[in-house]
C-alpha cells in the first residue's frame, strides 16, 4: 500500500526535473535566437540629402539613412552634414555617440527621422556608425 504513493511521488518528482530541464533547454535555444537586422528598412527611401531636401511631401518622424560626413560643429548638438548631393544639419545627442570619435574624414552612416521647422529640414539621428 505504500509502494503506490511512494511510486506517484517518484515519478512526478523524476518528471518535474524533466520538465524543468527542458523548459531550461528551450530558454538557452532562445536565447541564442535573439538579434535581428539593424539596418535600413523599407521606409527607407530617403538616402541623400538632395532627396530629402527636394521631398516636400516629409513631415516630422520620416525614417532616413544617410552617408556621408560630419563636416562641422554648429553647436548644441547640431552638426552640418555633407554628402555627394549637397549639406544638410543633422541633430546628434550626445549619447549617440556611442563612445566614437568622428572627424570630418571618417565616412558615416546616420539611421535618423526627419525633424521639420517652418522653413528647414533636419535628421534627428537615432544611431551614427562609423563606416570602415
């Protein structure tokens, strides 16, 4: 009579270890599955800054990538950019730096969103990575 508890007990403790190491095994699966693409995406459409400049129909939040060089500082966070196309103001936060240092040499590419103002348009960046 005792057997057959003892034996219940067993077997649920045996296939709660099993359980809890294959949901553990699922989760390190995941796990090395995060990740994704960062990069341009469909909305991307915008890619100098001849095109942005000439696209009258931006508003605020367009997504835009752009390449080409930081030319100069024109303070508090504002910087000209310039690419085969012509030069356009770029927004960059201190912290999407990303602990680089850029000099007008250094080729870059800016992932941003277009910030308009009643008479200018600018790139708000979101990340700026230095192209090797």
């Amino acid at each position: 009579m005792k057997k057959i508890p003892l034996a219940i007990i067993t077997s649920l403790v045996l296939s709660t270890s099993a359980f809890a190491a294959q949901s553990t095994i699922n989760q390190e699966a995941m796990e090395t599955t995060t990740g994704g693409f960062q990069g341009p995406s469909a909305e991307d459409s915008l890619n100098t800054v001849q095109e942005i400049m000439d696209a009258g129909w931006l508003t605020d939040g367009n997504k835009v990538t752009i390449v080409g060089h930081i030319v100069k500082s024109m303070g508090h966070e504002v910087y000209m950019f310039k690419d085969a196309t012509g030069e356009m103001p770029v927004e960059i936060d201190t912290d999407q730096w990303a602990g680089q240092t850029v000099t007008p040499n250094d080729k870059v590419k800016i992932y941003g969103e277009i910030e308009k103002g009643d008479s200018d348009v600018a790139v708000e960046a979101e990340s700026i990575h230095i192209i090797k």
